[in-house]
C-alpha cells in the first residue's frame, strides 16, 4: 500500500517511489536525516500518475528493481526531460542488469545514477542532489561527497588535457604524423593483444595488493575501449563499469564525465534501442596510438 507523507515548509522535498516497502522506508529515514521533507512514497508504478499531479518537488527518488524490458521506459524519459528542463533533479538507484537499459534513455544533468549501492551512498547522493537544487550544503559528509565530485571533475579534465597534449607531443616527436586521421597509421601498429596483456598485468595487481591501493577506472576504462576499437568489437555501458574495476556507481560517474569531456562517445545500438555502447572519441583513440607508439619505441611495451 502507498505511503503518503505530505505537510508544508522550507525544507527541500522530495518524492520517493520503491516497490519494497523497506525501501521506501529507508530512503525516507536518509532524506529526513539530512533535513529534508518526505512528500510522498508510494511505489514505483504508481510514480508517472503521482508526478503528474505534483505541483512542485526539489528531488524524485527512484529505486528501481528487475523486470521485463523496457516496464520503466516512460517514467525514465520523464525523468530525463524533467531534469533537462530544471523542474527536478532525480536519483536513480538500480541493479547492475538495468545499467544499459537506465544509461540508454537518461542524459539529463540532474540526474545521479547508483548501482547496488549502500544506505550510505543513497543518503549522499539524496544530500548532493537536494544541495544542488537550493544551491547549498548543510551536513559535512554531503560537504566532503561534493568536495569528492569536484575533485573527479578535475581529475577528468586533467586527463583530457594531458591526453591532448600527449597528441601534440607525439606529433612533434614523429610518432604520429601531422595531420594522420585516427585510425590511419597510428593505430595500425597497435595490436589489441599488447593491450589486453597491459590490463591483465594491472589487475594481476589485486591478487597480491588491495585493489583499492590501484584503482585507476579512467585509464581502465580507456585501455578497454583502447581495445575494443583495434578489434573491432563494441562495449556496453554495464561491461564498462566491470572493466573499470570499482563499484559500479563510481564507474558510472566516470563515465558521465569522460564522455563529458570528450573523451568517450555515446552510440546507439542500432538492433536495441535499450542499450547505449561507449567508445573512444578520435582524439583520445589518437593519444592513446601515440602513446602505445611512444612506448614500443622505448622498448617499454610488453
């Protein structure tokens, strides 16, 4: 049965929709917690018919369980063009199996994404989002979580820059002729093996050392992909987040915000319109060629 909490006041708001009841429960108690006004927590089917008749709400919550293809088509698309237009910003908590099917239809800025995540996680997440709509942060753990975000966003634009300007330096040192399209000669010296050898060198790593002590998603996820474009293959946002090699919800930031940069490229899949694939842009399939060219001319590739 439906939950409903309403009542006036500054606080932020936010609507809760989760089928389990210990769900809602608990997404309740965090938004509470971190000072905010639970209007409403119902299940997720009666969510589009409770949005349509919501003036006004700062945040939607929506935790999302397994079902047949395509049941959360509708509500994702008006989360998607809710957060675009600014009405709302959203948190989505899934499952690993609904990465692809979530990742395909969802784009809008506002929206967190978190996978399998902890009660910890959500309340963060819930905390960043209500921040972000009244521009502002009450509690020092949503504090050091926003401090976090910026540092990844920095983090990631540091790595577009140094991946841009490793292109020019290639060029200078003739690894990369001036003016070679992508996949021109560059590439060509570049088998996938020697690449997949590298990712299984960094993850031999983690039977001898704390995964955590080396964990790299960026440079994991562009090895990947590195990969995948020499042989030709495509990669799902799900398989992406496992080579990333951390929790899923860490690697679907990362995602979020290499693509961002321009880093990685959305492309459709033309057979499902449920699953997004991610590659390497050009330019950072081009810094990566001159650095594995940079590195077999060192005698450094294995």
């Amino acid at each position: 049965m439906a939950e409903a909490i309403a009542g006036w006041g500054t606080e932020p708001s936010i609507l809760i929709f989760a089928d389990r009841e210990h769900d809602r429960a608990a997404a309740a108690a965090a938004a509470r917690g971190i000072g905010a006004r639970v209007i409403g927590a119902e299940p997720v089917a009666d969510a589009l018919d409770r949005l349509g008749r919501q003036a006004n709400v700062d945040t939607v919550y929506i935790e999302l369980c397994d079902g047949p293809a395509g049941s959360y088509d509708r509500l994702l698309d008006w989360t998607d063009q809710a957060t675009r237009d600014g009405a709302a910003a959203a948190v989505l908590s899934m499952p690993h199996s609904l990465i692809d099917e979530v990742w395909a239809r969802v784009e809008g800025p506002g929206i967190t994404l978190l996978c399998d995540a902890g009660a910890e996680e959500r309340a963060a997440a819930l905390a960043l989002a209500l921040a972000r709509r009244r521009h502002k942060v009450h509690d020092r753990s949503v504090e050091a979580e926003a401090e976090r975000l910026r540092r990844l966003s920095e983090e990631v634009a540091r790595i577009a820059g140094a991946l841009a300007d490793l292109t020019d330096s290639a060029r200078s040192a003739g690894y990369l002729p001036q003016g070679a399209p992508p996949d021109a000669d560059g590439e060509a010296e570049i088998d996938a093996d020697s690449v997949r050898n590298l990712i299984r060198i960094r993850r031999l790593r983690d039977q001898f050392f704390a995964r955590e002590l080396f964990a790299d998603p960026a440079w994991d996820m562009l090895l990947d992909l590195m990969a995948a474009r020499l042989e030709q293959s495509r990669v799902a946002v799900s398989s992406l987040c496992i080579a990333a090699a951390v929790p899923a919800t860490t690697a679907l930031r990362w995602i979020r915000a290499l693509t961002e940069q321009g880093l990685f490229a959305r492309r459709a899949d033309p057979a499902d319109g449920r699953r997004v694939f991610i590659e390497l842009s050009d330019a950072a399939a081009e810094a990566l060629a001159a650095y594995f060219r940079a590195a077999r001319q060192m005698g450094l590739l294995i």
